[in-house]
C-alpha cells in the first residue's frame, strides 16, 4: 500500500515509518506542523526527522510552515487544556492538509503519528483522520501507535537515533 505518513518529530516518525515499511508499505514521510514554536524548535524537528529519512531513504516532504495561518484557526481557543477544542482544531488542519497532500500525491492511504503521544485523544484523533481521509478518497489508517509497546519501542529507537526528544507537543500554548 502506498502510504503518506504526517509526522510530528522524529521520536514518533521514526518508530511509525520503520513500522509500516517493515509491514511491506511504501511510505512517505509529510512533514507538517505550522503548529510547532518556536522557530528553533520546528527547525530542529525537521532536521532529525530529514536526516532519519535521508538514512533510509524514505521520501520527505516538507509543508508549508505558516504558523500565523495556524494561528488564525485556533483563535480563541488559546487558553484551552490539552485535549481540549484546540486540540481538536489543530489536528483538523494539519491532518485536512496532509489528506490533500496524499491525494495530490496519489497514495492509497494516510496515516498519522499524533496517536504515539499519551497526551493526545487517539479516539479524537482517529475521528479527524477518518474524516479528513474519506473527503480525499484515502484510507486512514488509524492505530494508536504508543499500545503494544510501541511507546517504549520508538523511545529505544530515539536513543539509538540520538534524537532530540521534546517535552511537549510543539504549540505554543503547550509549553506552559
């Protein structure tokens, strides 16, 4: 199956892709995050996760990263908790815009990193994807990636890799 996976960072990417192209998937990697702040900190994530796929020749796509854009559509949801709307908005955008992406690209499914963090709504997750996928004509593939082991699984991976590992989501209202 020919397969885009949106990424986050590489701690999570890297786990996700190696598992799909191990199942016998051909993957690409979309990076997508207007959402992540600051600058320093989106510039390093695209960094790690380049190089992983530079390593293993997995395909990578960089988005646009308009953050004011992003910004927009989560006004007024600022102060909102995690898990909150916010959220739920966020994933929305980013996953609407990776969908487009894969269709314009031709591939048969989408697939997601977000479900690997325990901070996140897999379920909230999985809904959007479903949505955003079927408005594309995509199969979503829809995983919580962290079950199974496959948390402690993508942590060993980040050692190995040497990769930075964040402590939170990327946005700008989840570092507090």
């Amino acid at each position: 199956m020919k397969i885009l996976l949106h990424d986050c960072c590489a701690p999570c990417g890297a786990f996700v892709a190696k598992k799909l192209f191990d199942e016998g998937n051909d993957v690409s990697v979309y990076y997508y995050n207007p959402n992540i702040f600051p600058k320093e900190e989106y510039d390093l994530r695209l960094s790690e996760m380049k190089r992983f796929c530079e390593k293993y020749k997995i395909p990578f796509i960089v988005g646009d990263a308009d953050h004011e854009l992003w910004r927009q559509s989560v006004a007024g949801y600022e102060k909102e908790p995690e898990r909150g709307k916010r959220c739920e908005i966020c994933f929305a955008h980013r996953l609407a815009e990776a969908a487009q992406k894969g269709s314009e690209l031709g591939v048969d499914a989408l697939a997601t990193t977000l479900t690997m963090s325990p901070l996140k709504s897999a379920e909230t997750i999985n809904r959007i994807g479903h949505e955003v996928a079927a408005l594309y004509g995509l199969e979503f593939i829809d995983r919580v990636w962290r079950e199974q082991n496959g948390g402690k699984e993508a942590v060993k991976l980040a050692k190995e890799e040497n990769f930075h590992r964040q402590n939170y989501c990327g946005c700008e209202f989840s570092i507090r």
